[in-house]
C-alpha cells in the first residue's frame, strides 16, 4: 500500500538498483563513517587506475642488443682517440 500510495513499482527495479549504487557511491566517499576501509579501498581503486594508465601509456622502444652493440663499436673510435688526446 505504500508503494502504491507513492506511485513506486517495486518489480521495477532499474530506479532502485540505480539510486543504491549511486548512494552507495556518494556514502564510499563520505569519510564520517569506516574511514580506514574507505579509505583502502578508495587507495586500490586509484592505485590500480594508475597502473593502467601507466601500463597503457609507455612506449615498448627497447633496444635490441645487436642495435647497442652497432652503437658502441660505432662510438668506439671516437672515444678511444678522445682518450688519448686527454
């Protein structure tokens, strides 16, 4: 009777499935109450976006060993000779 008093479908559930999680969302960040578990839980979801965008954004430009080894016999002379004059 109160539902229907208040006009709410209680086999409707997206309303009441979308309000708990936004209140549930607003209540994680109110730090009044279990500030400890909050504040864990707030500290791994932002630690692991961090990762991602980490993860996500380096370059793969490692070089093979065969490049470097092309680099320092190339440089090789130059410091040799730079040695030797002092």
């Amino acid at each position: 009777m109160i539902f229907a008093a208040l006009n709410f479908k209680v086999y409707d559930s997206s309303n009441f499935r979308s309000g708990l999680f936004l209140k549930q969302v607003r209540d994680l960040f109110n730090l009044k109450t279990n500030t400890m578990k909050k504040l864990s839980i707030l500290t791994l979801v932002f630690a692991t976006i961090v990762v991602v965008l980490l993860t996500v954004s380096l370059d793969g430009n490692a070089q093979s060993e065969a490049k470097v080894r092309k680099i320092i016999t190339e440089h090789n002379a130059d410091f040799i000779r730079w040695f030797n004059t002092g």
